[in-house]
C-alpha cells in the first residue's frame, strides 16, 4: 500500500495493485480531503441483479436515476434484468437499452439478454446474436416452466460461453399466493407462497445442468431447501453459482407488516430459512449478495400486501444494512463481505474491476430514510432502521460519479 493512502484500503483479488490504483488515483484530487484514518476504500462493489425499467417504463426508474443512485450505494457496476419494453431479445431490441446506457449511464451497466422473446417461455431468444454483448441470459420475473426449453436454452448457452440466470418459480404451486405460506400468513389471512415453487424449479434445473453442462447461476434464494440443494449440486462439481438479497439476510416473515414495502418475490420467508442462508454465505454455498433492487411508483406500493408490485429497492441501502447488521455483530467478517459484493460477482460474470472504487465512513450512524435515495424508488423494508456506514465517495472509470 502506499504510502499517501491513510485510509484502510480493502484490496480486491482482482487487482493486486488495487491500493496503488487508488492512492493515485486521489493524489491532487478533489478526493484528497477524504484521506483520513478515519475512511475505509473498497473496490467498486458489483450487483448482479437490478431493474432499471428503462426503456419501457421509466416512470419507476430510468438507467441514469438507478445508476447515480447505484453509485451513492458504493457500486460501479451493475447486471439489468430484461422484463423491459421492448424486451432485449434480438440485438436490435438490446440496443434500444445500450444507446441509453452510453448516453447516461454513470457506471458499468451490463444487460442480460432474455432466455425467450419476450420473457413468455415459448420460443427461444436470439441468444447468439446478442452473446458478444451481455454477460448472461435471464428470464428475471418469470421461471421458464418449460423443461424442454430451459434444456435447450442451456444448450445453447453453453455453446455461446455463457451462463443461465434463472428466476426460479414454478407457476402450478404459487395459487395467487403474495407472501410466504408461512405463520404471518395464516395468523392475517393472506394467501402464501409456498417453499417449493423455488426449491423444485431449481432441483429440476440442476439435473438439466448435470446433463448439460451449462454455467448456472440462480436468482435471489430465499429458502433452506435452495441452499441444501445448491450446497450439494457444488459438492457434485456442478458449474453452479447463486445469490440471495440483504433482506432475506436479516429479515424473516415475522418481521412482516400490513405494508406494500414489505412485498418482493421471492417474498420474506421463515426465520429458519433465514438462518439457513446466513450458514450459506458462511461456508461458500452462496456466493454472492445482490440487491434485486425493483423499484415501483408510490401508487404501485400503496395498496397494501396482497395488491402491491412486487419489489422493493435497496442498492443505496445494501451495504450499511450488511456492516451494521452481519458485519458488526461478528456473523460475517469484512473480508468475506468484500468478496460477496465485488469479487466474486465480477468473476462468475467476468466484469473487470478497473480502478473502481467508493469511500466510507464506517462511524457515521443514520437512519434510513427513503425520501432521500437518488432512485425513484422509496419502497424499503429498511425505513427507519439505524444503519452505520455513509458512502462518502464512488470513483468509477478514474471519474468521481457520486460524493456526499
């Protein structure tokens, strides 16, 4: 580390040289102010799931709002989910996305081209035509039901160099349900979703990855069985990678009020299930956190439980929520933390790191308040929590694109 760098600096195993990077990167800078023992630098943390809604419903968010606000959060890039309008399933839908990624975009935006057109699980997309430009295939929003199409999809995916993102839900066992089927559920009388519209679409895909053998990653797990079921898919030697999301980290079903905030698919499960991902990212099942971050209009999120969008946003939020509440407590080490937000995002997907990095003040104590997120999106869970850790600066592509 050199030797004008004062702040602690969490190097990434992406870049050895990463403090050099940095301690150039801030000499004469506007930056410079910020070189105190007091900061911590990170390298630029990397989520592989988000939803921008542009093009085609940018009333929710638009790529620059979700990306300065993705940038307020500590990020530097990010993986956009397709349940767009049009849905990029030719290269000339996914330019419509990549001319208003180039034109406002303030960090690394990467989108997913769709498995099928239009995300109905019918007729595959052109996934070679769009393979040079994104980094995987998704579906997001909807599980392909299909087994022949997925192990066609796989096929073809495999072919191209490129792995399956798979939103995992079986549509025959959800029976309109909008939150877990768990005891919030039956005390309130709402309709539950139950476990295994994840963990069997899941056990079915990964026997289509044993016989395939396709790069897989799987969407936001919310439930004990997805970790068994990955856990021992890996100890197979499967090409099997999967995320789960902040919320489901520190948040569980009884945690649950009569507020569209707390709505998201997969929904807030049992503390059980809770505790099964937390021992998940401890021993290597789930390698990495990203935020779903699916931001709605107020109207969207204010019709209570059972009517609200599903979604809630929360890339501003994610990393004071994991330091205040798995990281101070002692559960998960700052290390590991770094590799579940940066370094093993960016490998799985193959997304460089560059000299890409943010600025925090790990004392500073807030209350998470929605009126002041950058994105459009206010529907947090987290509102009114006591966090610790403000992102003083993000420095993406050697440019400052985002200070307190």
């Amino acid at each position: 580390m050199t030797a004008m760098i004062k702040a602690k600096c969490f190097a990434s195993s992406l870049m050895p040289q990463f403090a050099e990077c940095v301690g150039a990167s801030i000499a004469g800078s506007a930056l410079s102010a910020l070189d105190s023992p007091r900061y911590v630098i990170f390298p630029g943390f990397c989520d592989v799931h988000v939803h921008f809604r542009e093009p085609g419903f940018s009333y929710k968010e638009t790529i620059a709002t979700g990306s300065r606000a993705s940038a307020r959060g500590g990020y530097t890039a990010v993986c956009t989910m397709p349940n767009l309008n049009p849905v990029p399933d030719s290269v000339e839908a996914l330019n419509v996305q990549l001319e208003k990624i180039r034109d406002t975009a303030c960090i690394h935006v990467y989108p997913y081209g769709a498995i099928t057109v239009g995300e109905k699980g019918e007729v595959l997309a052109d996934l070679a035509g769009m393979a040079p430009f994104v980094p995987g295939f998704s579906d997001d929003g909807r599980g392909v039901q299909s087994e022949e199409r997925m192990r066609a999809a796989m096929l073809a995916a495999k072919a191209l160099g490129k792995p399956i993102v798979a939103h995992c839900e079986d549509n025959t066992l959800l029976h309109g349900g909008y939150i877990h089927d768990g005891a919030y559920a039956k005390a309130h009388g709402h309709r539950g979703i139950c476990s295994e519209s994840e963990w069997g679409q899941i056990k079915r895909d990964l026997e289509l990855v044993r016989q395939t053998g396709c790069s897989y990653h799987v969407c936001h797990i919310s439930t004990k069985e997805s970790v068994d079921l990955i856990r021992k898919a890996k100890a197979d030697g499967l090409d099997v990678t999967t995320e789960t999301g902040p919320h489901y980290l520190v948040m569980d079903d009884t945690m649950l009020q009569e507020d569209g905030r707390f709505k998201m698919n997969p929904p807030l499960r049992s503390p059980e299930d809770r505790e099964a991902l937390v021992q998940g990212l401890l021993d290597g099942t789930i390698d990495m956190i990203a935020t779903d971050h699916a931001p709605h209009s107020a109207e969207e999120k204010s019709r209570g439980l059972e009517k609200s969008a599903f979604g809630v946003v929360g890339i501003e939020t994610a990393f004071p929520i994991l330091y205040t509440y798995l990281v101070k407590p002692g559960i998960l080490s700052m290390e590991r933390l770094v590799q579940l937000l940066c370094d093993n995002p960016r490998k799985r997907f193959h997304l460089p790191l560059g000299c890409d990095y943010s600025i925090w003040d790990l004392e500073a104590e807030e209350t998470v308040n929605p009126e002041t997120f950058l994105s459009m999106g206010k529907a947090t869970p987290f509102a009114g929590w006591k966090v610790s850790g403000k992102c003083m600066a993000t420095v993406c592509g050697g440019e400052i694109v985002y200070r307190a």
